[in-house]
C-alpha cells in the first residue's frame, strides 16, 4: 500500500514536471510574438497616447516667467518684474538659438506670435544686460506693441503647463477662454474632417459589398478551375505596388486621361470633367484597391456552404432570390461581416490614396495628422488627432462585435 501511494505521488510529480516543460516550451515559442506586438503596437501607441499630453518646451524655455506668471490673473497686463523676467529669457533663447522653438509653440496658441517673438528676439539680443535687468520692461514693450496685450500672456501662460489636455480640446474644435471655460474655436476643422472620414469609409465599405458579394457567390458557385482562374485576378493587385495603382488612377481620371478622352471622343461630353482631386477620385481609387479584403473573407465563407441548402428550398416551392435571402445570406453574414470590419479600418487611416488623388476635398483625417508630423511639427496635436481616431475605431469596432458580430448571427 505504502509503494503504490510513492508511486502515485511520484507519477503525479512527474505529471507535473511534463506540465511545465510544455508550458516552458510553449511559453518560448510565443515570445518572439509578444516581442513583436510590444515593439510593433504597444510601445508606438503608448507613446502616441504619452505625446498627445506631454509638451515641456515652453516650461523649459521660459520655466521663471512661467513661475512668475502663476498667481496672475489675466485680466490686466503682468507686472513688470515678469516682463523683465520674460526679456531676460527672450535675450537667452535668442543667444541660444532657442527663440524659433518658443515661437512655434505661441503661435500655434495665438496665430501671429511666432514674428513678433522671433523679431523681439533680433532686438534683445543685443540689449546690455545690465539695462535689461534694470529696464526689461521698457525694452519689451518697445520691442513690438503686442507684448501690452494681455492675450498674448495669456497664450504664453496656456502654453506653459508640462502636461495638458488642450490638444484634445484642439482636435475637436473646442479651446479654453480666458475665464477657462471651454467654448467653441472660431474655425471648425477637426470634427468636420471626422465626419467626412467617416462618410468616406462608410461609402467605400458598402460599394466593395455590393461589388464583392456577387463576384464572390459566382466564384463560390463555379468549378474550381474557373474559381481558380478568378481567384489571380482577385489577387493581382498584391502583385503590384499601391504606389503604381495609385498612379494608374491619375493617369486615368486626369483631365487629359484616358476616361476624359474616350467620353469626348464618344461624343459624350465636350469638355473636360473634373475627375481628379475630390472625394470622387478617392473613393473610386480607394474602391480599386480594397475590393479584395471583401472578396477573400466572403469567399472562404461561401465555399463551405452547401449548395443543396439552395436547391433544396427551391425545390419545395421558394423562389431563388427568396432562398437566397433567407438561407444563402444569413449564412454568409460572418463573411461580409468580417470583410467590412476590414475595409471600414483599413479606410478609415488610409493614407497614400487621399495624399495622392484626393487633392484638398478628397482628404481625410490621416493626410491632416500626417501634415502636422511632417510640414506643421505640431507632434503633440498630431497624436491627439491619432488618439481620437484610435478611440474612434475602438469604439466602432465595439459597437459592431456587440450588435453585428458573429455571436449575434442567427440562421434562418
């Protein structure tokens, strides 16, 4: 009795010694993934989410008159001891070549600054430092009569905090007033962008439907040399740059293209028609080019519906389109829906396509968030912009596990 319980016990030790050696092995397997995912997603995310609250620069450019500023009110122009504070720092930043980062940052609080900052700076610098700590003031406010607006202290003091939310406000077109409450910003960009984006996305999404569906029902209903034959073509874009598509669709919609000529040389129009640079030319071209993420998805799906479910319905009585609505399509839904949710995001950051021909009207979110990384440095807003968007798409992509998603298709 004694052995067979050693035994047991021992077995059981073994058992799970076997357990962890799986586990371990697993674990190894899997590492080179999750070092992928932290490098390649979590860590560029993270530090987009980080950037869009974080700006330092003008704390660390001016951090005294900053300190000096805090108990102002706002109403009235700063004492003197801070304009003298600020002519010092303006006569270091100049001397230091630094003076360009603090206009940037102003003007993009108040548009106008960054001139009037970046000459202030040309005048200080040669100002005597003793006369500058006795007489700041005065050589500020002689600088440019714009430094006795106390709008502009108060765009310097909104700049100032290290971590802030106003970007968030920015990207939806709200800002702070002077009292601190939030209020609408003159110009509306950001939400309307959103919505176009979204219009945009949503329009390619059911366009590639409505063209995907049938081609992947007649793939799915013929032989397999024929699906096949379908099936390179579907594939064929891969086989080419975006860069190449993308130009093949300029050369085509252009105004002295190949659609403008065979439509005046049909006879049809007798002028050029406005093809190129507008939501048209990006839909249609964006339309091109993710038609297979539909087709795939459907197309996996409907191969492995049985056909006999269609002749057998109409066999007792139902007409074709009836069957197919009532047996084909909801047995398809996990296809179509999979194929859209991959559209609509794959569209909604797309960015080559708008950039190339979308022209101003036909640009979405991405060419803007784009533009301030790349021409504007606004970093900070430009991950505000991708945050929004990431939350956008989280959002909807929740929305549609929740109310469309495969769990809540039911047959029949």
């Amino acid at each position: 009795m004694t052995n067979t319980s050693t035994l047991t016990r021992e077995d059981a030790r073994n058992a799970a010694r076997e357990v962890r050696k799986r586990r371990l092995q697993a674990f190894i397997f899997v590492v080179p993934l999750l070092v992928f995912i932290l490098f390649a997603f979590v860590a560029p995310i993270t530090t987009m989410l980080y950037r869009s609250i974080h700006n330092p620069t003008v704390a660390e450019l001016v951090p005294e008159s900053l300190t000096m500023l805090e108990d102002w009110a706002g109403d009235s122009l700063p004492d003197d001891a801070v304009l003298t504070q600020f002519a010092i720092d303006m006569k270091r930043m100049a001397n230091n070549r630094t003076s360009g980062q603090l206009a940037d940052e102003i003007n993009r609080v108040l548009p106008g600054m960054s001139s009037v900052i970046k000459s202030t700076a040309r005048g200080l610098r040669r100002a005597d430092d003793a006369d500058l700590t006795a007489n700041g003031h005065v050589l500020l406010l002689d600088a440019n009569k714009r430094w006795s607006e106390p709008a502009v202290w108060r765009a310097i003091k909104a700049a100032g905090p290290i971590y802030s939310t106003s970007y968030y406000l920015t990207a939806v077109d709200l800002e702070r007033g002077a009292d601190g409450s939030i209020q609408r910003r003159d110009v509306q960009i950001y939400k309307q962008l959103y919505t176009k984006t979204l219009k945009m996305a949503l329009t390619i999404t059911v366009l590639t439907m409505l063209l995907g569906y049938p081609l992947a029902f007649y793939m799915a209903q013929a032989s397999d040399s024929t699906a096949n034959f379908l099936m390179v073509f579907v594939l064929l874009p891969f086989w080419t740059s975006l860069l190449v598509r993308t130009t093949a669709w300029i050369a085509l919609l252009q105004t002295g293209g190949v659609v403008n000529s065979s439509l005046i040389w049909a006879g049809i129009i007798n002028e050029p028609i406005e093809l190129l640079y507008n939501e048209f030319s990006t839909i249609l071209a964006m339309t091109h080019i993710l038609l297979p993420f539909m087709v795939l998805p459907l197309y996996a799906v409907m191969r492995g519906i049985d056909g006999s479910y269609l002749r057998a319905a109409i066999s007792m009585g139902s007409s074709p389109l009836a069957a197919w609505y009532r047996i084909y399509l909801p047995m398809s839904l996990p296809g179509l829906s999979a194929g859209a949710l991959l559209v609509f995001i794959i569209s909604i950051g797309y960015y080559i396509t708008p950039a190339l021909v979308g022209g101003t009207d036909g640009q979405m979110i991405s060419n803007i968030i784009a533009f301030h990384m790349q021409v504007s440095n606004n970093w900070e807003l430009a991950a505000a912009l991708g945050s929004l968007l990431l939350i956008l798409i989280l959002v909807l992509y929740w929305l549609f596990d929740r109310y469309v998603g495969t769990d809540n298709l039911k047959l029949g």
